[in-house]
C-alpha cells in the first residue's frame, strides 16, 4: 500500500516507526510542520516525525499551508493510496480529502464521539473518566466528525499524568492504524457514521485551564493536576507570587479550614478544597525559582496561621 504520512509530535512517531517498518505499506513522503524554535533557548528544531524520516530515508515536506497550491500538486503527483495523519497540526481543506482512493486516515486518542478537538487526552483526565482509548476515522471537512473504522478502549490509571496516558495511547494506536490500513484495503472494515448527539468537546489547553479553583473538590482538582502536567500545569496565587503546585489526594479533613487554607500537620502539608475534601501537598514551584518539596517551602516561607493560596 502506497501511503503519504502527515504528522508532526511524539505522539504520531510509534505509528510512522510500525508503518514504516512493515512489509505492507510504502512511505512515499511525510509531510510535517515547519520547523520551529522550541525550548529555553529557541533554537531551531526538528519534528520529531522530521526525524524519524530523516533517519528512515523518506523524503519529507515541509509547506507553511497544506492548502497551498504547490502543496496540493505534489500530493496529486504522489498519487498515495491513502494518506494517514495523525497530529499533524492543520486543518485539511475539502478538496483535497479526494486524492488518496481509501481516503485520509486519522488516529483520534479519544472514544469518539467524545472529546473532539486538540485535547482529547488531557480533557478525558481533567473530567474524570476512568476509561480512554483510541478511534481510527476517515476525516471529512468537519472537525473530527468523519466515519470511525476501527476502536480500541484503554483504562486511565488512578494517578496517570496526561504525557503518561498518551504515550500508551499512540504505543496502543500505532498496532491499530496497521489493521485499519490492512482491513480497508481488503474490504472488511464498515465505516461507522458518529452519533452526532453524544458528542463532545477537548478545546486546545489555555494558560488559565491550570489555574486552581480550591472550591472544587480535592478529587476534581487532582484530576486537572495529571491533566495538565506539563503544560499549563496547577498554579495559584501565594502572597501575591504565581506558585506552581504538586499533591495528592489525602484521606483526612482540615475542620474549620478556609477554601486554600495550607496547614502543617505531623510534617506534612495540606490544603483544605471544596466538599470539605484534602490536598495532600508534595512539590511548590514559586515563579522564577526551582521545585521544591513541600516542607521545604513550608519552613521558607515561615506559614502563619490561617495563610492561603488564592488571591485575597
């Protein structure tokens, strides 16, 4: 099978290393993002799909806007049986969804139709569900509303992070896009359309998403904690300085204690949240400075009685 590759972060690399790889499939070109300044210092970097097909020896293009017209003229030209895109970061314009003759496949890490959009992984985390997975879709002019072909569910840890989620989800989906491919061309997959009432919505993360509400419960805010970590992390205001917090749930109760209230007990630190819930704080991050522990940021900061996270 004859195949045009789009994709651009770590998320898409296990299914382009499975593609490939595999005796079945032919890589024609790998379109990826441009390259771009990232990290500290804004140097100049590769996609780490540009990598991998660097290293693979398959031609890569790199066009500021797939919708260009140059862009579309060599899709034509490659003339690819399919065209599988996963993350790649653009938006694909209706008329170019005609090239391949099996369509353009994508490998969405939600239970579609839930969580359409950027985000699905963090958002599955943050809302609290229990059980995740990924969806193999023909993409059509809308966002993320094409047929399914294929699902895979996977459970979502109790203390998973979102970066640790999505490494499992794109291991997991790199075996199904190749029995999507494969089932395609032979004719035993039936697309699906997707109910269209039950979905909803993973918008891309926001700096704000990570700020903390300490009126929701300890559950609720534990969840946004994995959700968000790296990007845009947990944060609130301490003294007037942003504060980059780590935790977990704790089982007891502060009575008497103010929504964002820190109290130090048996050397430990904890932070009263909504429904009378917990936080068991472990890591601080003051702004500009280095992670510390807890008790660290307890004895430096000499706490007074009744201090808060949050703004006054």
């Amino acid at each position: 099978m004859r195949l045009v590759f789009c994709g651009t972060p770590a998320f898409a690399v296990p299914s382009f290393q499975k593609l490939a790889t595999s005796p079945e499939f032919e890589i024609l070109a790998v379109f990826t993002q441009p390259d771009r300044p990232r990290g500290r210092g804004q140097e100049i970097s590769f996609s780490p799909i540009k990598d991998e097909a660097l290293a693979a020896k398959i031609p890569v293009r790199q066009p500021a806007k797939i919708r260009l017209p140059e862009a579309e003229q060599d899709l034509r030209s490659l003339a690819p049986d399919v065209i599988v895109i996963i993350a790649y970061g653009q938006i694909i314009p209706a008329r170019l969804l005609d090239i391949p003759r099996l369509g353009w496949i994508n490998l969405h890490a939600s239970l579609l139709p839930k969580y359409r959009g950027a985000a699905p992984i963090n958002w599955a985390i943050a809302n609290g569900e229990t059980v995740t997975g990924n969806t193999t879709m023909r993409i059509d002019a809308g966002m993320d509303t094409g047929a399914m072909l294929l699902q895979q569910e996977l459970p979502i840890g109790a203390d998973e992070t979102a970066a640790q989620l999505a490494e499992r989800l794109s291991q997991a989906g790199a075996q199904l896009m190749v029995e999507t491919l494969l089932g395609l061309a032979g004719g035993k997959i039936e697309p699906r359309q997707q109910d269209h009432t039950k979905a909803s919505l993973a918008p891309m993360l926001k700096r704000d998403d990570g700020q903390i509400a300490w009126e929701r419960p300890a559950q609720e805010i534990y969840n946004r904690m994995r959700a968000f970590s790296p990007w845009p992390g947990a944060f609130s205001d301490f003294r007037g300085q942003l504060c980059h917090i780590s935790g977990h749930l704790a089982s007891k109760t502060l009575p008497g204690a103010a929504l964002g209230e820190i109290r130090a007990e048996a050397g430990e630190l904890y932070v009263a949240c909504g429904a009378a819930t917990t936080l068991h704080l472990t890591h601080v991050k003051l702004e500009g400075r280095k992670q510390i522990s807890a008790q660290e940021f307890a004895n430096g900061a000499r706490l007074q009685p009744g201090e808060r996270f949050g703004k006054p």
